[in-house]
C-alpha cells in the first residue's frame, strides 16, 4: 500500500472514530485522545490531520450534509416529470423520511443544536444545505408541476415546506426527544397521509 493509500485510510478512520464519538458522547464530552484510541492511530497523527478538534467536528459535519443533500436530491428531481402525481409523492415521501430520519443524522441534529451557540455558522450551513435546499429543490419541482396542472401552489415554497413537515414533523419531533424506534411500516404511513393531507389542500 502506498504511503498516499495509507494516509487516507488513516484520515477517513480518524473521520469515522470522531462521528462514532461525537455521536455517543456529544462534542463537549470527546476529547482528541479518544478519537486517536479508537481510531488506533497515533494523537499526533489525528494533529497532522485535523489542526483541532473543532476543525475536525466541522468536515465531519459538512461531509455528513453533503451525503444526505446528494440523497435528497436525487430523490427529488425526478418530480417534475410525473404523471401519477400521488403515486410519486408517496414513493418520494416513502424515500424522503427514511433519508432524514436515519439514526445516525438524528443524533447528529442533537450535537448540532446542543454546539449552536458555539458553532453558530455550522448551525447555519447545516440549516441551509440540508433542511433549507431540500426545500427550494422541492419547490421547482412543485413550480413545474402548478404549470403542468397537476397541482395548485401559489407559493411553491410555501407549499414544499408544508409537504416536509407533513411527513417528517410527528416522527421527528419523537425521535428527537426519546429514544422511541419507528418500524418501515410506521414511517411509510406517515408518509402515506402526509401526502393524503397535502394533496387535499394543493391537488387539483
């Protein structure tokens, strides 16, 4: 293995050490040490990597949005060209929960706002590259689809935020305060009637 090959496998280790730590003991109660014992590498070789802790929690932070925003946007995109308008909200609400609502992007959203008077920029960028532009991507497929008459939106943004928290709010706000676990079953119907509620105020 070259010594390139090596250095990154020991930078995603030390990225993947750091997330699981984050996640379990927030960014307060992690230290550098930790993440070096886990990650099985040297403290100094975490230092060489990432400046400090902070710089190490914000790429995490932004490669976890990153991820998620690729996810959302591929699910979305394809909207706009729908004939079946409620068979592919459904199938699209059906992706969108299981997306958003994944253990792992849960947790992360209790660190983040637990750290946003610390990190207030991170609070930001995490708003508006996750929640925030799933929206306005949302709200050009609803655009297309008021001009293509398969829905009445006179403010497409406002309506894709209505859709969003139609699906997401009732499990979100749960999952978010309790340790409570939802089955596939459970987030389909949430999606289902998400959409059965939306379609009834913006369906034509």
């Amino acid at each position: 293995m070259s010594s390139q090959s090596r250095s990154v496998r020991k930078h995603h280790a030390i990225m993947d050490a750091a997330r699981s730590l984050f996640l379990r003991n927030g960014y307060s109660g992690t230290s550098m040490d930790e993440i070096a014992a886990l990650a099985a590498v040297s403290k100094q070789t975490v230092y060489k990597n990432f400046i400090d802790k902070e710089r190490l929690f914000i790429e995490i932070i932004t490669a976890d949005i990153a991820q998620a925003q690729t996810q959302t946007q591929t699910n979305v995109q394809a909207l706009a060209s729908s004939d079946d308008i409620a068979a592919d909200l459904r199938d699209f609400a059906r992706r969108h929960i299981t997306i958003v609502l994944q253990p792992h992007l849960v947790q992360m959203r209790r660190v983040i706002i637990a750290v946003a008077d610390r990190f207030p920029d991170l609070a930001t960028t995490w708003y508006a590259s996750g929640p925030g532009r799933a929206h306005t991507t949302l709200a050009t497929q609803f655009e297309e689809l008021t001009r293509r008459g398969l829905l009445r939106t006179p403010d497409p943004l406002l309506a894709a935020q209505h859709f969003n928290w139609l699906v997401l709010s009732i499990p979100l706000n749960q999952l978010m305060f309790s340790p409570e676990e939802f089955t596939q079953a459970q987030f389909e119907h949430y999606a289902d009637e998400g959409v059965r509620v939306f379609l009834a105020a913006y369906g034509t």
